[in-house]
C-alpha cells in the first residue's frame, strides 16, 4: 500500500498553538504539507514553527504561523487571504479550536457565553464557508470537524460546550450531504478524554485528576485523525471510546453516562 503524503497539499488547523491542534499541525508538516497553523496566541505559533524548522528533512513541510481569531469574521478572511497570496489551493482544513466552561448555565457570564459558542460553532462556520468556497471552485478539498463526545451525550455543567459540539455534530452531518456530489470530503472526528490543557482552562481539574490514567494523548489522537483522513472516512470515535458510542445506542443515555468513567 502507498504510504500517505501530504507533500504538495496546503493544510489549515485551527486552534493549533497548542494541545490537539499543535500535533496535528506538526504530525502535517512531517507529512510534507504547507500547514498554515491559525491561533489567537502568534508567539505559541511562532515557537511551533521554529521547532519544525529544526526537524525539517527529506520530504518534510512547513508550518506558517496565523494571527487569527475565529471569533472575528475579518480575522477569519485575513486569514484565507494570506493562504490565497501564496497561490495555494486549500487541500485540508482541520476545524478543531474549541474552548469549555464548566459551569450550570444560569451561572455562565455573557462574555463566557459569547466566547464558548463563537469559537466553538460559528468560528467554525466561518472558516467552513471560506474553505468551501475556495473548494467548489477545485472540486476537491476535505473537511475535518473536531467533534466530541459531548457532541453526542451533555454533560451537566457543560451545557454551552455540549449545544456547540451537537451544532458541529448537525454542520458536518448536512454540510456532507450538501457536498455529496462534488470532490470534497467531510470526516467528523469525535475524541475522547484528551491529556490537554483544555480541563484546567475549563475549569475542571477535579474531573481531570479522576481521568488521568484513561486519558488519550493528543499525538496518538492526531495520528488517528490523519488516517482518518487518509481513509476518507466520515465518521470516527477515537479510542476506547468506541465502545461508550455502542452503549449509548444500546442504553438509555442516563445509564449511558454514568458507564462512562469505568469504559474509557
């Protein structure tokens, strides 16, 4: 079997300065691709370029580090503006930036509120219909969704996290069908519990110490999302995890839920 490249393709990964995204911009570059790496945090992004660079060989590609705010739809243009300078088709974008609160809902700020779904959800939307419109016009490109298993079971005290994770759950599910007669692909992709700090910004250390052990890395996960890519796949639950996905449609979820620590 010929051994996945993505040497010549043009690679967008959102939220990459750190965690999931940061794998998953180098693990594209070691692969060959010209991984425009988008994040609100430039100097983070700056130190994950240098570091490529370092390990840079035979084959292997670049990261160009973004300013970029998904919030902001100017942000999310000027971003797709730079991409266009340099001439490149747009092969692959990784929708992964997302952020949490845990909090009950009628304690959520509006400012957290405003944070949590405008980066979550719409920032994705936005960067979707730019891709898509650059895409249309290749006839081909593959889109990525960064899911969850919130997207598929709330979590009390994760209200907001868990409507956006349903709303990129119901976007990639229609978007595929939207997109099913041309060259482009849709893979929703659904993690599980990740050794991230997304817990300690969330504000859920607690729940994170009780997980540490059955936690997934961010490397192996990026690998599994590359192959899903590879694959073309359009749909995947990443790790143990799968078998939660088979109880939940067996079980009534509040059964469902309460399996979830002892199955991970």
């Amino acid at each position: 079997m010929e051994k996945f490249t993505l040497k010549d393709k043009t690679v967008l990964v959102t939220g990459a300065s750190s965690g999931l995204g940061e794998s998953l911009a180098k693990k594209s570059a070691i692969l060959g691709g010209r991984v425009f790496a988008a994040a609100r945090n430039l100097d983070e992004l700056k130190v994950l370029s240098d570091e490529s660079k370092k390990e840079s060989g035979d084959g292997k590609g670049i990261i160009i580090p973004v300013k970029t705010d998904i919030r902001n739809l100017k942000s999310v243009k000027n971003l797709f503006d730079e991409i266009d300078e340099g001439g490149n088709d747009i092969d692959i974008v990784i929708n992964n930036a997302a952020i949490g609160h845990n909090s009950k809902i009628q304690d959520i700020s509006d400012g957290e509120l405003r944070d949590i779904v405008n980066t979550n959800l719409i920032g994705s939307i936005s960067v979707t219909r730019e891709a898509i419109n650059r895409m249309l016009k290749q006839n081909n490109g593959h889109l990525v969704f960064v899911s969850s298993l919130a997207g598929k079971l709330a979590f009390p005290n994760l209200s907001i996290y868990s409507a956006t994770k349903f709303g990129i759950e119901g976007l990639a599910e229609s978007i595929r069908e939207e997109l099913s007669e041309t060259g482009i692909n849709v893979t929703t992709v659904r993690p599980g519990v990740m050794d991230t700090n997304f817990f300690a910004t969330a504000g859920m250390n607690e729940f994170a110490d009780t997980m540490k052990n059955k936690m997934q890395s961010p490397d192996d996960v990026a690998d599994e999302i590359i192959n899903a890519i590879a694959n073309k796949s359009h749909d995947v639950t990443i790790g143990s995890d799968k078998r939660f996905m088979l109880l939940l449609k067996l079980l009534p979820k509040s059964i469902a839920r309460k399996l979830l620590p002892y199955i991970t």
